[in-house]
C-alpha cells in the first residue's frame, strides 16, 4: 500500500507515521528545519541593526547636533584692526526683532549688546556660528555676508585660528577672506565683505571670549 502525501504550492507537507501504524497530522516542515517562530524574531532583529547602521552612514560626521553646538558653544567678542565689534543687522529695522536668517554682518562700535556676541564651536567641530544653527555665509551674488542655516549653506564662515580667544586670526568663506571696511568715514557703508586674501590689516581680527 502507497502513502499519497500532500502538496501545497509553496511548501511539501509530511505525513508523518508512528510505531503503531497511526498517522499525526502534517507538520509543514522537514526535519531540522526551524519553526517560523524562531525565524521570524531574528530576522527582524537583523534587520532592525541593518536600518539603524544605514542611518548611522548617512549621519556621519558631517551632521553636529544642535545638542552637541550647545555643548560645545563659547560666547566669544570679535573686533577689527581699527576696534570695531563684528555685529549683525537686519535689512529692515523692526523693533523688537530676533537675529534671524538674512541678517547682515557688519562693524560697529563695541557697546557689549547681543547682537555683538559671537559663539565659537570647539571640540569636534570647528564652526563660527551666531547662534546654534546660524552660522555666516557669503549672501548669493554679492560680496556682503549674511546669517545663514547651518545645515544648507556651504561653505561657512570659519575661524582660521579655531580658537575663542586669538589676538591675531582671519575667517573665512572658501577661498576669501572676511574684511572690515576701511578706516571709518562717515557715511562709510558699515557691511564687512568677502575679498581675496591679500594679509591687509582689514582682514585681521581679535577674538575674545565674552564675560
């Protein structure tokens, strides 16, 4: 006598016989094959670390967390050859207005208020920044420089001397320079600009941490 056995489109099911003649109902597996319940949560495990170590190379170290900036962030002054403090501006004057992207930068006579406070990154990564996420960048089309998006803009201001406290450092945007405006006259526009950089006194600054 033939043992008819049963076959399913995806998966050959067994009889399975006892000692008796007797028969137990079809598994759905072949010997030594793994239940479905001892697969399941391993693959899902696997693919758990799989996700996050996909998300981790697409981080990489190019991306500092607002965290990590608030950390690391040293209040600092910056002043020009001719002591001036580095501020920002806005394009409108609105009182009561917060800094905020599309600020101008520019020089001004030092009198300690926030919008002349600086914050130097140390640590890991080295940014000039106005605040946590706002950093300086040269403004589209022009030599002037504005407050910009951390994350988006690039290239940034950055402080060559990578230090809040330098008695002789110059930024820089790529390639330029950052450069004060020449010996205050009046009317003298009081925008600080992006130049090659050719070592003139314009382009030389004193950083100091704020008290």
């Amino acid at each position: 006598m033939t043992t008819k056995t049963n076959t399913h489109p995806l998966r050959r099911s067994r009889a399975v016989g006892t000692v008796d003649g007797s028969r137990q109902l079809p598994t759905g597996r072949a010997r030594g094959e793994p239940s479905v319940a001892s697969v399941v949560p391993s693959r899902l495990l696997a693919l758990a670390l799989l996700a996050c170590a996909s998300v981790a190379a697409i981080a990489g170290p190019e991306a500092p967390s607002i965290a990590h900036a608030q950390a690391a962030l040293v209040p600092v002054l910056v002043q020009s050859r001719a002591g001036q403090c580095l501020a920002v501006t806005p394009l409108r004057n609105v009182p009561g207005a917060s800094p905020s992207m599309g600020w101008r930068v520019i020089v001004e006579p030092c009198s300690g208020r926030s919008t002349q406070r600086w914050g130097q990154v140390v640590g890991d990564y080295q940014d000039f920044v106005f605040e946590p996420g706002l950093c300086v960048g040269q403004v589209q089309g022009s030599e002037q420089l504005e407050l910009a998006d951390c994350h988006t803009m690039r290239p940034v201001l950055t402080n060559t001397s990578q230090s809040p406290d330098a008695a002789d450092t110059t930024f820089r945007v790529g390639d330029l320079c950052m450069t004060a405006p020449t010996a205050a006259a009046p009317g003298t526009s009081p925008y600080v600009k992006l130049a090659p950089c050719d070592g003139r006194p314009e382009q030389h600054w004193r950083v100091s941490t704020a008290r």
